[in-house]
C-alpha cells in the first residue's frame, strides 16, 4: 500500500492488484478503515483519489449500516449503486474494513459479486481489527 507518507504494504496491494487482473470487468479495488483512510490498493489511481475515494466508500458503508440498523436487518454485506458507465461495489471485510471496487458497465455482477465474497474472506485476517489500527498508526507518522 503506497500512502502519502511513503509506507507501503505491498502484500495487500499484489492482492488487489491481482483481483483487478482476474475479475473480467474490474478497473480498480481499494480496502478502506471504517474510519475512512486508504489502506491498500490495485495499481492505477494516485494517493489524492485513493484518500477521496476511501472516504466517500466509508461513508456510504456507513450509511448502509445505518439504514439496515433501522430496519432490523442484520449486517450488510453488500451494497451495489449502478451509474451509466459502470458500477461500484462495496463490501464488508469486517467491522473495520470494507472492500470497494470499480467495475465496467456490461460486467457480470454476480461473478464479481461472488469474486468480492471470496477476497473478503481471504482479507478478514490480513485487515483484523487489530491490524487495521496497526496499519491505520504507520499512516500517521
């Protein structure tokens, strides 16, 4: 993960770099805090939009949460908002990271759906609770 400070974490980034590789239809990926900060990223987006969209992608988490909290309706899981051009994805990894991708208009949503399931989980013990502060605190320096 390449952060304005300089500190990487290039395991997490070859992750997404390879699901954006593997995943017909899928431009870009990025894991974000529930806070709002970047915290690993596929290749092709510099450190202004990566903060831009960490934020954006934390807060509409955010909202989601909210709105399945209102209703009684568990945990979201996913959450999917279709654009003229494309569509963004979002999906829980856990209580403090949230996965978020950027797909092509004419993607097969069920397979990136199901590719985003299987990352996710795949990521739930790299972006731990625990790790997610350890990562969230090199940022800061």
């Amino acid at each position: 993960m390449t952060t304005t400070t300089g500190h990487t974490d290039p395991d997490l980034d070859f992750v997404l770099g390879r699901f954006v590789d593997d995943t017909d239809g899928v431009r870009y990926a990025q894991t974000v805090s529930a806070d709002g900060m970047h915290l690993a990223s596929s290749p092709g987006v510099d450190a202004a939009r990566q903060d831009t969209f960490a934020a954006i992608a934390s807060g509409l988490a955010s909202l989601t949460d909210s709105s399945v909290d209102l209703f009684g309706l568990g945990t979201m899981h996913r959450q999917i908002i279709e654009a003229t051009d494309g569509w963004i994805l979002l999906s829980r990894i856990s209580v403090t990271a949230s996965l978020s991708v950027v797909a092509d208009r004419n993607s097969d949503l069920g397979m990136i759906g199901y590719e985003m399931s299987r990352l996710s989980k795949q990521l739930g013990d790299a972006l731990s609770p625990a790790v997610v502060d350890r990562l969230k605190g090199s940022l800061r320096l």
